[in-house]
C-alpha cells in the first residue's frame, strides 16, 4: 500500500481506466477503458474529475462518460461531490486504503479505495439494494 498525506495532489493528472463490471443478478460482465483527469476546477482549489471511454456490455459499445469533483480540506482528504455539488462520498488515503459508503435511493454504494503505488490506483464499488446487485473493479494507471 501507498500512503497519500495529500489525496487531491496525487490524484492531480490523467489516468488510463480499466473497469471490470459484474451484473451479481443477471451473470452478465462487461468492461470500460478509457481515461480519467483530474484537472483544477475552480479558486478554491477543487479538482474536476471526468471521465471518459467506452464501455462494453452485451456485445455493444458505448461512449461513457461521468465528472465528479473533488474537493480538497487542509489535512489532506477530500470530499466528492458530483457535478451538480450532490455529496458523494468522503476520500482519505492517508493510510493508502479507503472505503467510502453512498446511499443512492434504496441501492447502498460501498467503495473501496486502495493507493498501489504512486503511479496506480484500485477502485472497488460493490452496489447492492432492490435496483442492483453489481460489482465493478477498477485499476488506474498515471498516463504521464
């Protein structure tokens, strides 16, 4: 594990997405590859976060996008918002390992955030209530 005493200056960047992404109720499994910047967002020294690619899922491709926004507090976590200022989750790496819980109507969100290195990233969302029972893997890797 890596320890990341400030997670908005380590996630500053681009980064290469692989996504795997388990359907628990239907067995169907599809994958998402594309890139995620963190870029400045704003004087108070947020970060936006978008991503893009495509996703694949029965035998289809699609263009995916989403953008989040990460907001840095003086210890070095962070809040996530969504695009629209929703609050999404907390975000503290300074052990290198996170998870982070987000309810979303009847469906629960647990994430979980593991620092590898400086350079990579695992992201871990395991989504379960009435509308969902999925699991979606992540690993991203700094692209310079």
């Amino acid at each position: 594990m890596h320890l990341v005493p400030d997670v908005a200056a380590y996630l500053a960047g681009r980064w290469h997405i692989e996504r795997a992404v388990h359907d628990l109720r239907s067995g169907r499994t599809g994958s998402f590859r594309g890139t995620a910047d963190f870029r400045p967002d704003g004087p108070d020294g947020a970060l936006r976060h978008a991503e893009e690619g495509e996703l694949t899922w029965d035998g289809a491709v699609h263009l995916a996008t989403r953008t989040l926004r990460l907001r840095p507090r003086p210890d070095g976590t962070a809040a996530v918002t969504f695009a629209d200022g929703r609050p999404f989750h907390d975000l503290d790496l300074r052990t290198g390992h996170w998870t982070a819980h987000h309810p979303c109507a009847a469906d629960r969100y647990e994430g979980t955030f593991t620092a590898v290195a400086a350079d990579r990233w695992h992201l871990e969302w395991r989504v379960t209530g009435p509308a969902k029972d999925q699991l979606l893997r992540s690993e991203y890797r700094r692209t310079g």
